[in-house]
C-alpha cells in the first residue's frame, strides 16, 4: 500500500506540474494577446524611422536617403535591450520544477546618440544634438518547467517582455542545458549552457530578432538552515538580426490624396547580423517557494561592420552602439 501510495503520489504531482506549466504558458500567452491589443497609439519609446531618412531633391525628382550607420546601431541598442536576460543561476528547476516569475528591469541607452531621435520622445528640434532619456525600463512575465527529455538536467521557459511608453514587445523562449549541477557540500559551482531567442513585437517599423548563447556558473549556500543564497555569474553571445520594414518618410502626408507621396517610401539596406557581447552576475534568494533574483549586466559596445557594394562601391558601416548596462530584479514562485 506504500509503495502504491508513494506513486499515486509523485503520478499527482506530475499531473500538477504539467498543469502549471500550461497555466503559467497560458498566462503568458494572454499578457502578449494583452500588449498586442494595446497597439493605439504612438508613446514616447516607439519609433519614428522617417525620422532617419533625408529628403532629397533636384530637377525635379524627390528621393529619401535612409541614414544607414544610424538604423544599425538604433537597431543594436534596441536589441539589447528586449533580448532575454540569464535571471537565474546555473542550476535547472529539476524534472519536476516549475517557476512562474515576473522581471522588472532598468536598461542604459545611449540617449543623446543621433541614432534615437529615432524615438517618439525624442526631441528633433535640433537633429545634430538630440535629447533623449539614457534609460528604459522593461517587464515581463515568464515561465520556467524543468525536464529530463531530450537530456537530463534540462530546463525550457517562455515569456514575454514589455517596453514602458511604447507598443512594443518581445516574445521569448530559451533552453537550459546543466552540464553540472548540485553536489551543494561539494566545493564545486554548478555550470550550465543556455540558448535563447526573442522576436520583437509591436512595430511595423522595423523587423528584429535576438539569438544567443551563454554559459553560466553558480554555487548554492544554506543560510541559518532557511535561506537559500546562490550567487551566478556568466557570459553570453548575442546575435541581433535588423531587417527594415517599409517606412513613410512623410507620415503627416495621405497618399490618397497625394498619390506622388508613395514615392517617398523607403526601406534601410538589409544588414548583416550584429553581434554584441555581454557579461552579467547575480544573486538568486531563496525562501521555501519564494525567490528573489538580483542581476546586473554589462554589454560591450558595438564593433560589427555591415559590408554592402553599391554601384561597384564597397561600403562598410560598423555599429556604433555603445555599451549598456542592465539592472534586473525578479520575484518568482518555484514549485
């Protein structure tokens, strides 16, 4: 009768835990439904691409000449920005975990670039000299399900990242492979691999996509036989892929009315991707289901160069983004 017990038992948490897995995919599911609904209106975070378009002309032909170095660091910072955080230590949830877990971050821009008078908010009153606020903040919710298929020690999650004061959004996956993990008495960290994907949401304005790649270590200690302290620390490998989508530079003229205005219609030259490097340590706090996650990040400046030849011409446009940083903060529930 134990034994029979004991499995009825562990059968009833399987089922629980899968059932919170889709509630907690479910949740996230609606709050992106939620923020794609909320696409009304122009705040000060969204983007204005005409913005990095110049009007041109003589003898009578009109042309736009799209500020290609500017889009591609626009597009660099931006990426940054709405790509997946680490958020948590080497260690996985376990086969049977699962954590639901809402993220609030502040992450650094550089606002006074000429690249963000891009932005609703920024002030283009002087476009040599833009002003532009060196930070926006991000939240989003998450969720993370432990398994041991198709490897032991193997974690996926899911959520989606809101931008403050704009429509956008990024939907985001990741999985966690822990190359090691555990032996807490041991004097070992635990060491873990993690691939992640974003794609941003929210815009017609530009196409972007968010691949990466980290490793990560980390080390658990008990505290007073409640706590749980586990200090991370990690490195990861960003690839930002910028496709243009077709911008008006004159937004304020209805072509219906002026059928030449069409004309005036433009896409940036397609880029080759954007790499950038980031580097992020943490803290995650532990009481019985209830945790605390700290993190800080640092991603080096832009130093890719996109190559294209026009007209027999070689051009090269390295990405003049400069470094970022990420201050993080996360409260979550780990069943």
């Amino acid at each position: 009768m134990t034994r029979f017990g004991t499995v009825s038992n562990v059968a009833a948490m399987g089922i629980c835990m899968r059932r919170g897995f889709g509630l907690g995919l479910v949740i996230v599911a609606s709050a992106g439904l939620a923020l794609e609904a909320g696409v009304a209106r122009a705040d000060d975070n969204d983007l204005v691409l005409s913005r990095l378009g110049e009007v041109t002309g003589s003898g009578g032909v009109v042309d736009v000449i799209p500020d290609h170095k500017a889009f591609r660091a626009l597009a660099s910072e931006l990426g940054v920005v709405m790509s997946p955080k680490a958020m948590s230590p080497a260690d996985t949830m376990g086969y049977s975990g699962f954590q639901f877990s809402t993220e609030f971050s502040i992450n650094t821009i550089n606002g006074n670039s000429p690249y963000w008078r891009a932005a609703q908010g920024a002030d283009v009153t002087d476009p040599a000299a833009p002003k532009f606020h060196d930070s926006i903040p991000t939240m989003g919710v998450f969720v993370r399900k432990g398994m041991w298929l198709p490897l032991p020690s193997f974690e996926v999650g899911a959520g989606a990242l809101k931008l403050f004061d704009s429509n956008m959004w990024s939907l985001q996956m990741f999985a966690k492979f822990a190359l090691h993990e555990g032996y807490d008495s041991w004097p070992l960290p635990s060491l873990a691999v993690r691939g992640s994907a974003a794609r941003l949401m929210g815009t017609d304005q530009i196409d972007l996509t968010t691949a990466a790649v980290d490793v990560s270590m980390s080390k658990r200690f008990g505290v007073q036989g409640t706590w749980a302290a586990e200090p991370y620390a990690g490195g990861n490998m960003m690839w930002i892929i910028p496709r243009s989508e077709v911008v008006d530079a004159t937004p304020n003229i209805d072509a219906t009315q002026n059928p030449q205005d069409i004309r005036l219609n433009f896409v940036f030259p397609e880029q080759d991707d954007i790499r950038r490097i980031r580097f992020f340590l943490g803290m995650k706090f532990r009481y019985y289901l209830f945790s605390l996650t700290l993190e800080a990040a640092h991603t080096l400046a832009g130093s890719t160069t996109d190559v294209r030849v026009e007209s027999g011409t070689r051009i090269e446009v390295k990405d003049e983004a400069g470094s970022q940083q990420t201050y993080s903060a996360s409260l979550s529930m780990d069943l």
